[in-house]
C-alpha cells in the first residue's frame, strides 16, 4: 500500500512546474514531499500542498515558511513535537503521536492545484488514510484538505461539510476542521493564535481519553 512516491510525475503540469521552479532554484529540493512524523501516529495532519519557499525547499512538510511558525509551536506545545522550530530537515525536531501529510505532495503554480491534480494525488492520501490505528484524530488545514480526506474515504461531500473547529466522525477515525495557518489567514486574523491553540488543544483532549 503506497502512500508517497517520491519519483511521481504522474501529473504533468505540477511535474513540469517542478522542472521549471528546480532550474531557478537548483539547491532545492523540487520533488513530491514525503509524509513526516511517526508511522504510527494517532494524530494527522492534513496540509494542502508543499509551499514554495518552506516544504518545496526543504523536502519536509511545513518547514522554512511561514506556515510552520505557528503549526510546530502547538505542536511543540501540546507535547506532538521535541521542538517548537523547524528549521530544515537536519535540525533534529522529531514528531511524537503525530505525522504531517499533504494532499497534494507536489508545489503547484501560485498555491493553487487543480481538481485533477487534487485526485490523481488521493490516492496516496486514501492509503495513509488506511494507516491510522482506531481513534485517531485528523486535522484538516482547509477546505481543500477536508474535502481530499472525505473523497479518500468514499464518503459524500454533503454530509461533511467544511468549517472551523467542526468535528466529524468518519468511523475509523475522527476529523477535526481548521483554517490554514497560512500568512493571509493569520495576518488577517482569519485564524488568530487563540483559534489554533484551541484545535490543539481540542485534539490532545480526544487522544487523552
């Protein structure tokens, strides 16, 4: 059961994006990103898809972007993480009962994959899925992410809807809603510190009982 394939070019806009962004860039890393964390975590992170300057460079999710701050410090502070940095893939952070994905493993043009795009990668996504022990929790930054997870699992769209700290229970293991902690939304203050804190908060309660 395969969930990453670091050779995948089985999309060729992101493919030759790829290409492009890596001849620009040759010190970077320009290929799908891996999974990172423990393989047998209880806690998921669900992402949208490697940033340019953060996963895309470093090879690990959410690392060297803004994205990360605020992710590995609830991380580091509800006890999912040996640090509140990360840096880059050397720094020696480890992740504790926690593994963070994207639904997308491959940078897109300006942040935006296309639906095709979107479900040629689900599969991956639906297998990682499938290894999670009984009464996990999965985080899902966004809607795009949400809705990647409710596709894997065959479910309807319908019946799983989109919003901030909304829970819902998908039978093998529970999803729990959160705006991404992207710049735009923290610097708007769509996703203030308070708001995540409290998904953190509420996922380290779930796994406790």
């Amino acid at each position: 059961m395969t969930i990453f394939d670091r050779n995948c070019r089985a999309c060729p806009r992101l493919a030759g994006f790829l290409d492009d962004v890596n001849e620009r860039y040759p010190d970077y890393y320009c290929r799908p990103v891996p999974p990172f964390g423990a393989p047998d975590a209880r806690f998921l992170i669900v992402g949208l898809a490697p940033g340019m300057h953060g996963a895309n460079r470093s090879g690990r999710p959410f690392t060297g972007d803004h994205a990360g701050i605020l992710l590995y410090q609830m991380l580091h502070k509800y006890g999912f993480s040996t640090c509140e940095h990360s840096e880059a893939v050397n720094d020696g952070l480890e992740l504790i009962d926690c593994r963070i994905t994207n639904a997308v493993k491959c940078l897109p043009p300006d942040n935006k994959p296309v639906g095709a795009e979107i479900n040629t990668c689900n599969r991956f996504l639906a297998n990682e899925l499938q290894t999670l022990p009984p009464g996990s929790v999965v985080v899902a930054l966004g809607g795009i992410a949400h809705r990647a997870i409710v596709k894997a699992m065959e479910l309807r769209q319908a019946d799983y809807r989109f919003a901030h700290a909304a829970l819902h229970d998908l039978g093998q293991f529970r999803v729990l809603d959160s705006y991404h902690c992207s710049r735009y939304n923290t610097n708007t203050r769509r996703l203030t510190e308070a708001m995540f804190d409290a998904i953190f908060a509420e996922v380290r309660a779930l796994l406790d009982k």
